[in-house]
C-alpha cells in the first residue's frame, strides 16, 4: 500500500529555510539564488549595512541539541529565529544546497547515495567515488550541473574547512571561487579568520565545523559528550563574535540538520527482511533514515504492503516521482533517476541499512535526514557589532 502524499517538511517558498538563508547571502555578495531570499529585515539591513560576512555552519547543531544542552550560553543570546533544513535533513544535501543557493531538486545531490547514470553505479557523494568500490574516484564535472554561487562572489570570499576536506572533489566543487584553507583544530579558526581580514578590506567567508556531528554519531546527539561539544562551540562562537565586534562585519551561524538518536533495536538491517530485498534491483541508497528504493517493475505494485508487513509503522513508503512532484526537495528535476522508484520515510526514530560485501555495517546513535521536528529545525545565529540582531 502506497500512502497519500503529505505535505512536504520544508516550503521552499515560504523563505524560511536554510536555502533562503544562502540565497540572501548571495543577493548580498553575487547574483542570488533560486528561492525568495530571507525576509527579515533585520538580517537584509545588516548585510546591506556590512562590508564582509562571516557564515558558520556547525554541522548537525539544530534546535532541539541547543536547546538541551546550551540554553543560556552565548549561542542562544544570539539566535535569531528559527530555520528549515533540507529534505533529507543531510549534510550532503545541505551543503550543495547553501553552495548553489538553490533546494535539492535543482541542484540534484539527494543524500549521502545516490544512483548516478553517469557512474553506472551507487556514489558516495561526499567522498565523491562508488560504493563498491571507494578506489574508483568520480569527478564533479561528471556528477553535478550546479554552479556555486561564490564563483560569482564581487569580494574575496574564503572557505575554513578541516584540513582532511580542503583538497577534496567535494570541497573544490562547492566552495569555487573561494580560497579554501585548511585548519587542523578548533582552537586556531578565529586565528585564521583573523588573518584573513588583516589582508583584505571586505571579504565573505566560510566556516564549517563537523565537531558535533562527528560525536552525536558515535555517542549520541543527547549525550554528555555531545554536550561538552556544544559548550565547547559555545565559548568559541562568543570569542568569534568579539573578535568581529570592531570589524564591519556581520557573524551569521546556522546548521545544516539536527540529529535523532536512535536505539540499537530500531537499527533495522535489510538482510533481516529478505522479502523487501527480493524486490530491489540495486542496493540501497539515500539515508539510513530515509532509504531510496529501486523496486523491480513487476513488483512496484505490491512493494508497499510488503514494506508495511515487514516492518509494521516504521516507514511510509511514497513514490519518488510523487515527493518530487509535491515539492518535497524543492522545484526542479535534477533528482529524476537519481533517488530509485520510491522513498520510504520514517514514521519513528528508526533507520534501514544493508550492507555490501566488504563494508562495515553501520551502527551510528545519532541520525539524521527525516522530517521530524528536531531534525528539521535548525537556529539562525546573528551578530554585529558585538551585539544580537533584532
């Protein structure tokens, strides 16, 4: 059984998502993006008003972790409102999201995998090569028809990325036009952001931080190590935001997703339910939390009820053509063929994984990319002058 459409997890017309946030700051620094930018004018007046921008973006920190475990720090002094994710609520498709300034249905990287014709195989989009087989590289020109809107940048634009990303397929595809520069710890970014302003009068600059993704992961999104995590990014934001008080520049912070923790029992592994994998023509590909199916043509008909039966309420299963067609990844057809023939979406904290030959099965705590609320809802961090916008 296939179950209706609902309405999609984020309107990308409703300018309040993380897509609105990058096609602000590429109306402010470039030519825009393809969804109506952020209307608060709080936020278009301090750019408007600011020579340079500093944008963080701390992976995985949404509302619900900030909420929990740093209520009254500095970060909650400067959140602005609040924001919607992308959907999945992934980094993958996040991070080309805030590049391309445009949803994932224009800029075509649905999640961590994703089918591509080019390849003829499953890609693993952020190591850029193939599932089965991590040697084989796959290059950018051949995989994305997205263009970052910093190649379009009017000022000296920067990416701060951990010096294991900076030279990576990904990397110099999504921050073109950006000098990117590779730190090594935490402790040393307001360092190099510093650095960067002493050399030039106006800038825009990119900061990217993975430390609370890296732990909720391995620990779990509401454990004491996440915890000490957030505190630890709590201190570095309010340093941060000194630092730029004498600067004309404005600090901006958001994240690309929240996080789920999920319990080793609601792990679920797809070998466990050989009557859904007797009708896929491929592996798996998506997100452990919403898995992307590629049912054979004979067996579309009745891949629901089986899904359903097998697994009980964990999963919806959708059509991909109808998500795609109410908008769930936004406006476009970049994603047609690239996300299988139907979608499953949790209904719960649960995810669905297989496992390829020579692969590590997955046993992560910490999940993202669904459409629940602590998933979906990430903070919108402003600052200028020392001082929280509003």
């Amino acid at each position: 059984m296939i179950r209706s459409t609902p309405r999609a997890p984020t309107d990308f017309g409703a300018a309040s998502s993380i897509v609105s946030l990058a096609a602000t700051l590429a109306g402010r620094f470039a030519d825009g993006g393809t969804v109506p930018a952020l209307r608060d004018r709080a936020v278009a007046d301090a750019l408007d008003s600011s020579r340079s921008a500093v944008f963080v973006l701390m992976d995985g920190l949404g509302e619900a972790a900030l909420a929990l475990h740093a209520p009254d720090g500095a970060l909650a002094h400067f959140r602005f409102r609040t924001l919607d994710s992308v959907f999945p609520s992934s980094t993958a498709p996040a991070l080309s999201a805030l590049s391309a300034a445009a949803p994932p249905a224009t800029h075509g990287n649905p999640g961590w995998l994703m089918w591509s014709d080019a390849a003829g195989a499953l890609v693993r989009t952020l190591p850029m090569d193939l599932r089965a087989d991590h040697e084989a590289k796959v290059l950018a020109a051949d995989t994305w028809h997205w263009s970052a809107w910093t190649a379009r940048c009017a000022v000296p634009a920067f990416a701060l990325l951990p010096v294991q990303l900076a030279d990576s397929e990904f990397s110099r595809h999504t921050y073109a036009g950006t000098t990117i520069v590779g730190y090594r710890s935490l402790n040393e970014v307001c360092d190099r952001i510093d650095e960067l302003f002493s050399a030039v009068d106006e800038a825009y600059v990119f900061v990217y931080l993975p430390h609370f993704d890296t732990v909720s992961h391995e620990a779990g999104c509401a454990s004491q190590k996440a915890g000490a995590v957030v505190r630890r990014l709590d201190a570095w934001f309010a340093q941060l935001v000194e630092r730029m008080r004498a600067r004309e520049a404005i600090v901006l912070a958001t994240a690309d997703h929240g996080f789920v923790d999920i319990a080793d029992d609601d792990q679920l592994q797809l070998e466990d339910f050989p009557s859904i994998a007797a009708y896929l023509d491929r592996p798996l590909s998506g997100e452990p939390r919403v898995p992307f199916c590629s049912v054979r043509a004979d067996a579309q008909e009745r891949f629901g009820e089986t899904v359903r039966s097998a697994l009980g309420d964990a999963f919806d299963v959708h059509r991909s053509q109808d998500l795609l067609a109410a908008g769930w990844f936004g406006a476009g057809d970049a994603l047609v063929g690239r996300i299988g023939t139907h979608v499953l979406v949790p209904r719960r904290r649960v995810t669905l994984i297989d496992t390829l030959e020579g692969e590590k099965p997955m046993r992560f705590i910490g999940m993202h990319g669904g459409p629940s609320e602590d998933e979906m809802r990430v903070p919108l961090l402003a600052a200028r002058r020392g001082e929280p916008l509003g």
